[in-house]
C-alpha cells in the first residue's frame, strides 16, 4: 500500500491541516444512528481491509505530521512519556507487537530483520536505522518505551493486570483529549471513568466493561470508537496545555464553525501483550474539519441530529456545550428533510 504523506502540516500556531478524498472516504464516522448515549461499544478487532480497521496499527497521510507533533509536545513537556519501573517487561512487549506488525503491513515504510536477539529496525519515513540486541535497553537510543511509541499515530497506554483490577502503568500520551496521564497514571481502570457522566449511578456499566477487558486473551484483540470535539486541527488538548485551547471555545461563530470545528474520533484498540500479560490500550485520534465532513451528505444530517439532542451531560463532558448551538445551527442547513 503507497501512501502519500502529508507535507507542510502543523497542528498547532499558524495551524495547517487538510484531509484528502482518501482520508475523508476512511475516516471512522462513529455515529451509527441518529441519536448518541455513552456505551461501552467494543467490537472483536476484526480486519477490514481498505479502512482504519485493516491493520493493528493504522498508518495514513498525516504520520510525518504527528509524530513531528508529539516529538514538539515531548521537547517542552517530557512526562508525558511515564513507565513505572515493573513496565519495563511490556515495553519490549509492544516494541515486539510494533515492529512485526509495521514490518509486515507496511513492508514499503518498515523493515525489521532478526536474527536470535539481534534485531535491525528500518523506519523509512522518519529515517530511523538500527541495530540493538532485543532485551538491552543500552542498545537502543532511547528506552524502548519512548522508542517505539515515538514512532505510532495515536497515544498510549499500557494497563497492568493485578487485583482483578487494570492499572494505567504507563503511558506516551501526547494528544489526549481533555486529561492528564500526569493526574491519571497509577490509577485504576475505575479511577480514571470516574468523570465520565452517570458512573457514579450506573457502575454496574463499568464494571461488566472491566471484567470484559480482564478476560481479553491474546491474538484477540477488541476495539471501540469514542468521540468529541475540538477547535483547530490541535492534537494536544491536555489539562496541561488548558490555557492555549480553552478560550478558542468561545471562538466559534456561524462564519468559521466549518474551518474551526473539527470532529474528533478515537480508535481505542485493546489486544493483549503476550509476554508480559498486560493489556495494550491505544488511542488513535482521527481529526476531520465539518467542512470536510459535510462532503458526505449523510453524515451532516446525523451529526445533526446527534448533537442537537444530544444529553445536557453529555455536552458538558465533552467540553462541547459553549458553541454547540453554534454547530447545531450551521448543520441544521444540510438537515431539511
């Protein structure tokens, strides 16, 4: 598969961003019907080719522009790559699970040779070359953590399994959408829903959600999509960074909402880590503009009707609620039937 990067990106100052046809046509619309309730929605990690779904680790046009963007939001804040010391394990567990996975859906864009514990790791696109002994992390020119994370699309996580409980051990989180893994880290898979509208009357949800991920076995993989909004194609909206993103909220007018507000959609992937027994747990974000959405006539009339009843509670967790009349307004005209 040829992919044809994206130049002369930027996700954040004098923001420069644009989905191709291409990306249009694949990007993970997450609205099935006309109206949206939180749910869990996980859904066996099925290959689909010729989508986001294809691969375990989705690769597409903006890969140079975001692993520029999480190399920037490295350099001004370095914890936002933590690994508790016990995650060492799983760390070579993922950079295992990414380089064969890389290596063999895209052959033109990685390459990895191995021979015992020698490995040679070819990353074309970032002009990464090299030669380390699997299990020494001297051998490579960062912790294999950070290594390997620095190179995917997306955040993430990787949960240790203990106590019957999944516990957020380490994480390279550069773009979350509105939350720290500074604030997060350490906790529990209970922990850190708590925000998240009606768990504090319904865990019941959450739980049968923890006890579903617990018994996720290897070579199975599970998947959802979760969603929200933001302004600008601006990857990072940490608690961290509040003070650079909030006041754009309130910046929306009938005028620019198409330009400005950019849906924003996860691809939460969860397979299991074989060796070390934890569970991986990406996020890979997807950012297209209502410009750009409103392309397929379908999708504006949903989201229309999504967000125009969408629950009061639901709006204000997904920080949606100052402009949402705005963007309901502006969508209502693609709504006429």
């Amino acid at each position: 598969m040829s992919i044809q990067f994206n130049l002369d990106e930027s996700m954040r100052g004098q923001f420069k961003y644009h989905n191709s046809p291409k990306a249009i046509q694949r990007f993970p619309f997450p609205f099935p019907e006309d109206s949206y309730m939180y749910s869990v929605n996980l859904e066996p990690a099925l290959a689909k080719p010729d989508t986001i779904f294809a691969h375990w680790f989705d690769i597409d046009e903006h890969y140079l522009t975001e692993t520029n963007e999480r190399a920037l939001t490295l350099a001004s804040d370095p914890n936002r790559c933590i690994i508790l010391p016990h995650m060492q394990h799983a760390a070579w567990d993922l950079l295992e699970m990414a380089m064969l996975h890389l290596s063999q859906d895209y052959p033109d864009l990685f390459q990895l040779q191995r021979d015992g514990k020698r490995w040679h790791w070819v990353n074309l696109p970032l002009n990464i070359d090299v030669h380390f002994i699997f299990g020494d992390a001297n051998s490579l020119p960062l912790p294999p953590f950070e290594f390997i994370s620095r190179q995917l699309q997306g955040d993430i996580a990787m949960l240790d399994q203990r106590d019957g409980d999944l516990w957020m051990d380490a994480g390279m989180i550069t773009g979350p959408a509105d939350w720290s893994l500074n604030f997060d880290a350490g906790m529990s898979f209970t922990q850190w829903h708590a925000p998240v509208p009606k768990v504090a009357h319904d865990l019941g949800v959450f739980k049968r959600a923890l006890q579903f991920l617990l018994n996720i076995q290897v070579d199975n993989p599970y998947r959802r999509l979760n969603w929200t909004m933001t302004i600008n194609p601006r990857m990072d909206t940490s608690s961290e960074t509040y003070h650079l993103w909030g006041h754009e909220r309130s910046s929306v007018t009938l005028e620019n909402v198409g330009e400005l507000v950019h849906l924003r959609v996860e691809l939460q992937f969860m397979p299991r880590l074989a060796r070390s027994n934890a569970l991986l747990f990406s996020i890979r974000t997807y950012l297209i503009s209502l410009n750009d959405l409103v392309s397929n006539p379908e999708w504006a009339k949903r989201l229309h009707r999504v967000l125009r009843d969408l629950p009061d509670e639901i709006a204000e967790y997904k920080g949606i609620t100052r402009y949402r009349p705005t963007v309901v307004q502006w969508l209502s005209q693609f709504d006429q039937a």
